[in-house]
C-alpha cells in the first residue's frame, strides 16, 4: 500500500493477522480498533511488516486491553518530516 492520506491497514473487528505488507507514505502505518473479548479474545497479530514514512505512528493501538496483542518483527522507519509526537508503536492511552 503506497501514498494512503489515511491509515495502511485498520483491524477493526480485532482478532486479525495483518502480516508480509509494505506500508509506505500513509498517516498510521497500522491501526487496531478493538480488542473486546467476544470479536478478540486472541487479540491482534502483528508480523512481518514493512511500515514506511508514516507521519503520525507506525503502529497504533486504540484499545483498552493491548496485552493480547503480539506484535513482533517489524521495520517501522520515522521519516524526517514526521509529527513530532511520532510513536513506532503508540496507543490511545499507555498499557502498564
């Protein structure tokens, strides 16, 4: 995915495996939405990605319970012209 004025990819029904992509020039590279136990009790699975110049986050995280979440082995670059509140991975609030 190249050139998204929005997000890359957007898990919204939570549970997914979002893996193997190049994500380049979009807003947030990834964005999972929900995290609730009957759509995801597994939580979201995040691997393998390439996430390129995105300007607010690499990955966001808008959920209540990330815990379940895996997200491993991933390239995310910060271009210079990023936000200056960039996270590689950022949440909506931050998990203990």
């Amino acid at each position: 995915l190249k050139n998204w004025p929005s997000q890359g990819i957007i898990d919204g029904g939570g549970g997914n495996y979002i893996f193997n992509n190049v994500i380049e020039n979009t807003v947030d590279g990834i964005m999972l939405m929900t995290d609730d136990i009957i759509r995801a009790p597994i939580g979201g699975r995040i691997f393998n990605n390439a996430i390129l110049n995105s300007t607010m986050n690499g990955i966001y995280i808008f959920c209540t319970n990330p815990d379940k979440t895996l997200i491993y082995n991933n390239i995310i670059n910060k271009p210079s012209t990023a936000d200056a509140a960039f996270k590689y991975v950022g949440f909506n609030y931050e998990p203990n």
